[in-house]
C-alpha cells in the first residue's frame, strides 16, 4: 500500500510499505481504509519544521474519515461498513493523569502524526477504545474533521459554563473557527473572532460567526469597548499562536477574566506577569480532547450545531500529498481545510 512519510522539513516521499492484514488484528484492533486526511496547522509546523514536538522520520495524518473493514472478535464499538474516525492519542494508561481520566496530558503522551506515525496511508490499524463510529448523514469529508471540531469543544468546556458570557477568539483559523462556533453553540451572550485575514473572517461569517475584526485595520483594544460598551467581555481564545494577540488579550479583557490559550506557539511569548496577578487574570491550557469531546463534536455536526462546508478550500489526490503542503505554503491567507482524498 501507498505511503506518506514525513523525512524530514519540508520532505515528502510516497513509499510502498505492507499492507495490514485483516487475519492478524488482535481482539481490540480495528482495521480502516482511510478516505480522506485533513491536513492540520500543527502539521504544517511539523512540515516547516517549526513544532516543537515532533520527530522525524514521521508518517502525517491525524485527521481522518475511514471505512471500518474489519475488527477484532472483541470489538463491539462498530462493525464492518461503517465510516469511522478515532483518536490520534497513544497514552500509558498508569501514570497520575491517566488514572484520573485526563489521558489527554498523559505524563508518556504520543500523538500520531508527532511522535508515532499516523495514518497517511491506504489502510490503517487502530485500537477499539480510540475508535469512534461516524454517525448517519456525515460525510467522509466532514467526518474527517471530527478531531479539529473535538478541539473546539475540548476549549471551550474549559473555560467553564459560557452561558451570557461575552467572548472574543483570536485566530480565525479552522481551530479558531471551531473554538468561535461552539461558544455559540455554549450560549454565549456575544462572540467576536478575530484575524489579519478578510478571507479567514468571511468565511467565518459564511459558519454563522457574524461579528468579526480585522486587527491589523483595528486594534483590538480600540473595539473592544465600541463592540462590548461597558459589558466588556469576560473569556478569550488565544488560538493565533502569536505574542502580539495573547497581549492584546490580556490588556483587553475585563479584571478577573479567563484567556484560554489553544494554539502552539511556535516561539515562547514574553508576557506581563505583573499585569497577570494584578488582574488576577486566568490563564488557561488546553491539550487536545477527550473521548465524549470526539462523541459530542460528531454529534454537533450531525445536529447542524457546527458548519464545515466553508471551511473546505480543496481538494489534492493522496499522489499529490506534498503538493498540497507547498498550495498552503503559496497560499497561507487562502487555504483552510485542505483535504488529501485517499480513496472514494
């Protein structure tokens, strides 16, 4: 079977490797034919080679929809035929986090497509725990976008109940779009998602998210109070992954807010810590999802609550697997979800 490897930054090669075989999965395992890959902004660090954390030689692809051809005799979870998804998070299943069911910050965490090779290739093997069936009504296209919408929903829980809250994204990214679409969906009283990019806000108001801003037309600080008045806004999603916006953030928000910080930053910013306490400001991390945050995004989409279509730039057969990184190199400000279509 056909597949890509990650060498090194910027190094794509399409290899022939053997294909698994449906006799030797063991109880737990699943075997998927994967159908299309969504390519992810952290794995555009990696291909730049700018993410912290990944090691090469790695096979991309953590994004994915996939035909379930055969299971384990101990899988109840799905069956033969059904499109599936699942889990890139390989976790030690001992260690203190683990015990008390935050497996997402797993003291021995590997991530497929970072630390331990993913599924950019024809077929796949996963195990039955991380697996998650795609409901009826989903396509292999927005279903290969469960995990950037489990993302948004893992964010947004925490930073606790937004019902009537004011809330502002920074990054109107396909993260930042998903972080902005479930705080909405959170009943949030107001959401104002943020960008340099005309096109990342319009397609952004194409999702639902009306109120937008162009920070580099408008600081943020100068809006805040013209779009808020004296209701301000009380939780922030830092999902730009830049120091100029979780500055702005935090000079922005009102005194005993809560900035949720969602991207990977690809430098350490430099940040106030005296403004930090003095606000008695809440800074927040985020990593990743968790298993109901893979559950309720798939559910989400079914239900209407989450719009995709907008989001979806282009499409690149599995062939052309660099050329679609070197289409988001060309076209940083236009590109969205790429999607890699791996079978039909």
């Amino acid at each position: 079977m056909k597949q890509a490897l990650l060498v090194e930054p910027r190094h794509i090669v399409l290899q022939e490797v053997a294909q698994p075989n449906a006799g030797d999965l063991k109880e737990h395992e699943v075997l998927l034919r994967i159908l299309r890959i969504g390519i992810c902004g952290s794995e555009i660090h990696s291909y730049r080679g700018s993410h912290p954390a990944t090691f090469y030689p790695v096979v991309q692809g953590h994004e994915y929809s996939a035909e379930v051809i055969a299971t384990g005799s101990a899988v109840t979870v799905v069956r033969a035929g059904d499109l599936a998804t699942a889990r890139p998070q390989l976790v030690c299943g001992q260690c203190n986090p683990c015990r008390r069911g935050q497996y997402n910050v797993c003291e021995h965490l590997r991530v497929q497509a970072f630390q331990a090779d993913g599924a950019a290739q024809e077929y796949f093997v996963v195990t039955d725990d991380r697996v998650v069936r795609i409901l009826e009504g989903i396509t292999p296209d927005a279903g290969a976008m469960t995990e950037p919408v489990a993302v948004g929903a893992h964010a947004t829980q925490r930073a606790g109940d937004l019902t009537g809250k004011n809330v502002v994204v920074s990054g109107a990214g396909t993260i930042g779009n998903m972080v902005a679409q479930f705080a909405l969906a959170r009943h949030a009283r107001k959401v104002l998602i943020t960008d340099i990019s005309d096109y990342r806000l319009e397609v952004a108001r194409a999702c639902g998210i009306i109120h937008t801003l162009n920070v580099s037309c408008t600081p943020l600080e100068e809006y805040v109070h013209e779009f808020f008045g004296d209701e301000g806004y009380q939780v922030a999603f830092e999902v730009a992954g830049v120091e100029s916006s979780i500055r702005s953030l935090m000079a922005s928000i009102e005194k005993g807010g809560r900035i949720v910080v969602v991207a990977v930053f690809g430098k350490d910013p430099a940040l106030s810590m005296f403004h930090l306490g003095e606000h008695e400001l809440e800074l927040i991390g985020t990593m990743m999802y968790c298993h109901e945050d893979f559950e309720g995004a798939l559910r989400a989409i079914a239900q209407g609550k989450i719009r995709l279509e907008p989001l979806m730039s282009k499409h690149f057969p599995f062939e052309q697997f660099d050329e679609a990184y070197r289409y988001i190199e060309a076209n940083p400000m236009s590109s969205m979800k790429i999607l890699i279509d791996v079978a039909e």
